[in-house]
C-alpha cells in the first residue's frame, strides 16, 4: 500500500466518524465509530503497519503526545485545579468504586490476577496498560498480557456512548437553568480574552509581537516539554515519575508563570495536525485485537468493563451527593478514566455543539463543563493510573 493510499484511508475514517458524530448530534461519538472501522480494517485489508506507512510511526506520534499534553496542561492555571477539587475528589473516587467492586465481585468471578492485571489499563490509558501488558508477560501470563492491551483498546466502546448521553442531560440542564437567568458563563480562559492575550506572556510582554511566530510558539511548547522529559530522567533513580505526567505539570507551570499562553498549539496552527496524529496512534493499539483474541477473552473483558462501571457510577453518585455535583456530571467525570484525553476533549465539544448553534450558550456550556471533563482525564488517566500499575505490577 503506498503511503498516500493509506494516509486517505484513515483520514477517511476520521472524517466518517466526525459525519455520524455530526449527523447523530453526538449520540454515536465520533471515536466510537472510527475504532470499528479501524478493526474491521485490520481483520480484513489493512496492512498491521498502516499508521506507520501513512507517515505517523510511533516515534512521531510520542513527539506529538509531548506536544499534546504539554499544551493541555496551559489549559488549567494552578487556580484552575484549586477551583476544581471537587472534580478531583469525584475523579479518585470513581476510581476507588472501579478497585471495590472488582476486587470483591471481579475476583470471584473471574480470578484474583486477571482483576490485578485488568484494574491499571481499565483506568488508565496506554502507559498503564503496556506496564501491565509487560508485568504479566514476565511473570508467564501470556493471555492476561494481551488482555491488558485488548481492555484498553475496547474500554472506550463503554466510555464514549455512555459519557455523551450524560453530558447531554447536563447540558440540557444547564441550558434550561442559563435561559432562565439562573446562570452566567463561569470565567475561564475563555473570558476577557483580549485582556488575557496581552497579559498571558509575562515574560515576553515587552517583545513585539512580530517576533512572537508560530515557530517561536512551537519552540517554547517543545522546550517545556523537553525539561519535563529531563526532570522525569533525572529523578529515576529516586523514584519513577512519567514524563508526560510531568509534562501535564509543567504545562501548568509554564502557562501560570507565564511562558507559554493559553492553548498555544492551537495558535500555531498545530493543534488539528497534532490531534489527528494521536488519533492514528490511539487507533493503531487495535491492530493486536484479532477476532481469536476478542473471542478468548470476550467473558472477563465484558465482565470487568461492566462491573468496572458500576462501581464507577455508585461511588461517583456517592461523591456527587455529597460535593452538590450533578449526578449526570459526576458520572460523566468518573466515566473520562475510560478514555482520557483527547477523547474526553472530542466528546464535550461534540454534545455542546449538537446541543445549541448559539455562540454564548456554547460557551457558557464548555466553562462549565470543558474543564472539568479535562480534570477528570488528566487525574484518572494520566496520574492514577500510571501510579496503580506501578503499584499492582508488584503483586502478579
């Protein structure tokens, strides 16, 4: 297959995803129809290495997940996740029902190590998944290594329907209480934007801004990103730190202190580049789900996916009472450790737009419900989670 034919396939396969997405007004998400194309592709003409032929191998796509999550973390100041502690604390505890109802239900009914090999990857992304993957491969549990990658690639097929009904109901809710006068666009990096750009670069606010070009922006972002890289190699003889975790933290840091601006990847012009090689990356992962496998293992996969939610929903309605979040909102933040950024980005972004085509309600609907979606993720999936694995690898 030469490398343009492939590169249209999958962009072709994005872009159906977007059309049913758009089509469907969000009720069938985008990802979830692009990753059923994805593996009737690869269990039918798709070569295993189309991703890399298209011109995204895995070295590329690790650059823009640098890049990626380094500009995500602009998104949130440092008042940002102190305002969102209740985001934080509903997050940890959809985690905690994930842990109680699978090592209780879970183990009986399907074994104590496939609970300790399924927990990491099913609330966590890649990172917590090949820890595991490896862990079990070690300690000569060959099928339970390839079900930690299949539970990651199929977590999300639960995540992406169930999330987008729940944030359909919150947003409905907050659209009713908006046209009423109840309610007012939080501010977020979203309000009083020409103030923001002006004042966001601290550093730089004597330079003129015909000095501040794309190439400049994307040199800061990848700066950031590097010392973030560095910081994690630094302290590995300490204690074990995962650089894109870091990488999130200096993110924070950096756009706090005034180094880089807000969504900077998106004002150089990289960011839709940047998401579309991520998403081919993500994608790539379902070319280890062969039918064989998916068949083998289809009992404990859809097993511990449906407890594993379950739980979630318990302890997140729980947490949700108690904090006064909305249930459909505490549930939907609970919901993003299937899945992560971007898709807990795509899918916010997707029901705000099918709920309503006007601008202010649009944005009054993302200051409430954007950064809590991405609070979520980034506590879940990129923190948690990796710290679980490092925990549970020990006990296989």
């Amino acid at each position: 297959m030469s490398q343009m034919l492939a590169l249209v396939i999958l962009i072709g396969i994005l872009f159906i995803g977007d059309l049913v997405a758009v089509r469907t007004k969000a009720w069938i998400p985008s990802i979830f129809i692009c990753a059923v194309l994805f593996l009737l592709g690869y269990w039918t003409f798709f070569p295993q290495d189309i991703v890399a032929i298209a011109g995204v191998p895995s070295t590329v796509a690790v650059m823009l997940m640098y890049l990626l999550i380094t500009n995500m973390g602009t998104l949130l100041s440092i008042q940002e996740l102190k305002n969102q502690w209740k985001t934080i604390l509903i997050a940890i505890s959809g985690i905690l029902g994930i842990i109680a109802i699978l090592f209780t239900v879970g183990t009986l009914l399907f074994g104590y190590k496939t609970m300790i090999v399924a927990i990491p990857p099913l609330v966590g992304g890649v990172v917590s998944s090949l820890i595991m993957a490896e862990g079990a491969k070690e300690a000569g549990l060959v099928s339970l290594s390839v079900f930690a990658i299949v539970i990651y690639v199929m977590q999300g097929f639960a995540g992406y329907p169930i999330t987008s009904i729940m944030l359909k109901k919150e947003g409905k809710r907050l659209l009713a209480k908006y046209r009423n006068g109840e309610l007012t666009v939080k501010e977020t990096t979203q309000s009083n934007t020409v103030v923001a750009e002006k004042t966001e670069l601290k550093l730089f606010k004597n330079m003129p801004e015909k000095y501040n070009t794309d190439f400049f922006k994307f040199f800061r972002l990848a700066l950031v990103a590097y010392l973030a890289y560095l910081v994690s190699t630094l302290l590995e003889p300490i204690v074990s730190v995962n650089a894109f975790v870091l990488c999130l933290l200096f993110g924070v840091i950096a756009s706090s202190a005034g180094f880089l601006e807000k969504q900077v990847l998106q004002k150089a012009n990289g960011f839709g580049f940047a998401i579309l090689g991520l998403m081919l990356f993500i994608f790539d992962g379902l070319k280890k789900a062969t039918p064989s496998m998916m068949l083998e293992i289809i009992y404990p996969l859809v097993g511990t996916i449906v407890l594993g939610v379950i739980g979630m929903y318990i302890f997140s309605f729980i947490a949700g009472k108690f904090l006064k979040v909305s249930t459909p909102m505490a549930f939907s933040i609970s919901l993003t450790a299937l899945y992560g950024f971007p898709a807990d980005y795509i899918i916010t972004n997707e029901v705000i737009k099918s709920l309503t085509a006007d601008e202010k309600e649009r944005e009054m609907l993302t200051s409430h419900m954007l950064p809590p979606m991405l609070v979520g993720g980034f506590i879940t999936v990129t923190i948690v989670s990796v710290i679980l694995a490092g925990i549970f690898v020990k006990l296989l």
